[in-house]
C-alpha cells in the first residue's frame, strides 16, 4: 500500500468544447487522496485549446495539447498516452468526476499483486432518470464474462493502466473504430485475453450520462465499428448470447439509418442467436416507424443503460 501510494499516474482527458465541465474534472483528479504524482493531459480534439485552464490551474501538472493523431477519442487518448510521462496511465471523460479515494484504491489492488496491468472500478451514472449505482460482480473481470456482456461497470473513466506493460502487451487504442465506437470495449477485450482486468468492486466515478452526446445519432458510423469489432473478435461466436447483443446494435443502427431491409435481415439473424435480445425487436419497431431512435435511445438514458 505504501509503495502504491507513491505512484506516478498520467490522467489523459480527451475533449471538445465542454470547458466548464472540464474544469469540475480536472479539480477532482487533483484532489485525489494519498502522495501520488498525478500530472493532467487535457487533448483537445478537434477543437481549440483553451489558455483559461492554464490560469485556473496554475500547475506544471496540467498539460494542454492538441489531438495529433487521428480525429477522434481513439487519437486523442492515443495522443495523450504517448506523451505521458507516469508510471501508470488513467482516462477520464472530460464531463465525469472522480471519487477522492479513486486511485488510491485502485492502487492498492496494484500493490497487492504486481501483475495487475489493468485495474477498474464501479461508478455511480448520473442521468436524466435519477442516479443508478453499477458496482462490478467481484474484483476480476474475465474474457469470457465481457464477451457474454459490456459490463457496464467498466467505464473508460475508470481505467488505470501500467503504461509500458500495457503498451508492449496489448498497445494503443484501435483509432480504425469508426467514429470511436467500441474502443474502450475492444480494450478491455484485448487485455481480457492475456489475463483478467483488476477492479474496485465499489464506484469510485461518478459518470454523468446526457441525453445527447456526438455519438447518439450517428448510427452509420456505428455499423462499420460494429463489424471490426466482431472481425477482430471471433471468439464471440463461444457465446450466441453476446454475439446476439452485438449483431442487435447493429441491426438497430441499420433501422435507424433508414437502412430497413437490412435491419429486419439482421433482426432475424440475431433472434436466432438469442430470441430475447431486445435490439433486435427494437430495430424491427424502429423500422416499422412505430418508435423514432431518439425516443429509444432517451428512455434507455432515463434508466441509465445505453443501446
């Protein structure tokens, strides 16, 4: 615990004109807990840096920079992780709130066994519904469980990995994602197969879900990272349960699109997987026009669960 409390952590914040919420994060990685290092990486993605931060924050931990690699979250997170000086590497969204104990738990898990490479944690989601409260099912996540399901619980803002092991093991966010969709979880799935990721059982983020975001409406950018996704990973077809869960955002991004025939074709591929996977009757509702995607994707929001 003692040497876990001396760590070096680089934070890489990837962001696009939300300053003010930026700010409510930045303050509460620098009030974390313990005597860790922690130096701020804020990449701004497409958009201008922001001087202000560097006057409220006067502080040679805060590192503004621009996105140098591919547009995007994949690119910026990349970005910030290659000019990452730390011993570990942490993300966090630019609009979510750590907990003050966050990294000194996760740390300890760390210092109690040197072959963590990749810890995570529970969160607490804000969203237009009230608060909902995802803790993890025990402190190992294995492969097999996140190909059977996302596990929500394992949010990108709660990720803290040993920044060489992890790069000469598993390497840099996948920036061919289209759009950035599914990189956190194709992450999560590359590491899963050398050994399980660590986490805090208990939230230790407070993740702030909005009813709108870049990546809601763009269902054709999703059906492309949708198909890397399952191309990089065969190993979903051990588990007709999770293959359907995939294939069903897909068919529900194919009927969101205007693309109904095939939407309909990938519904009933996916019932065959798995009758009760409910995007695949959601796809079939959305392209019979009987509910819009928005309205879908709004009350799925209001109890904090996405498509």
């Amino acid at each position: 615990m003692d040497r876990a409390r001396q760590a070096a952590v680089s934070v890489v914040i990837a962001t696009r004109n939300r300053q003010e919420l930026l700010r409510e994060t930045l303050r509460a990685i620098f009030s974390q807990e313990g005597d860790n290092e922690i130096e701020a990486l804020v990449i701004f993605d497409q958009s201008e840096i922001d001087p202000s931060l560097a006057r409220d924050f006067p502080d040679d931990r805060l590192r503004l920079m621009n996105n140098t690699r591919t547009p995007g979250l994949a690119g910026a997170r990349n970005t910030g992780t290659l000019a990452s000086t730390g011993e570990w590497v942490a993300f966090c969204d630019d609009d979510d709130i750590w907990f003050p104990d966050k990294l000194l738990r996760q740390l300890a898990i760390a210092g109690d066994d040197p072959t963590a490479h990749f810890i995570t944690g529970g969160i607490l989601i804000d969203h237009p519904g009230g608060v909902t409260e995802r803790p993890h099912a025990s402190s190992h996540v294995t492969h097999a469980e996140l190909l059977h399901e996302r596990v929500a619980a394992a949010h990108p803002s709660t990720f803290l990995m040993r920044r060489d092991q992890f790069l000469s093991e598993v390497g840099l966010m996948d920036e061919e994602l289209f759009g950035g969709h599914a990189t956190d979880y194709d992450l999560l799935l590359r590491y899963s197969r050398i050994r399980d990721v660590r986490a805090v059982v208990e939230p230790v983020v407070r993740v702030r879900m909005h009813p709108i975001s870049y990546f809601t409406s763009k269902w054709e950018m999703k059906i492309p990272a949708l198909d890397r996704l399952l191309e990089k990973h065969p190993d979903f077809s051990e588990d007709p349960v999770g293959l359907a869960r995939i294939r069903g955002q897909r068919a529900f991004a194919l009927a969101s699109c205007g693309r109904r025939r095939e939407g309909f074709e990938e519904g009933l591929r996916v019932l065959k997987l798995n009758w009760r996977e409910r995007r695949a009757w959601l796809a079939f509702a959305v392209g019979l026009g009987v509910v819009k995607p928005s309205t879908v994707v709004r009350e799925a929001n209001k109890r904090g669960k996405g498509i």
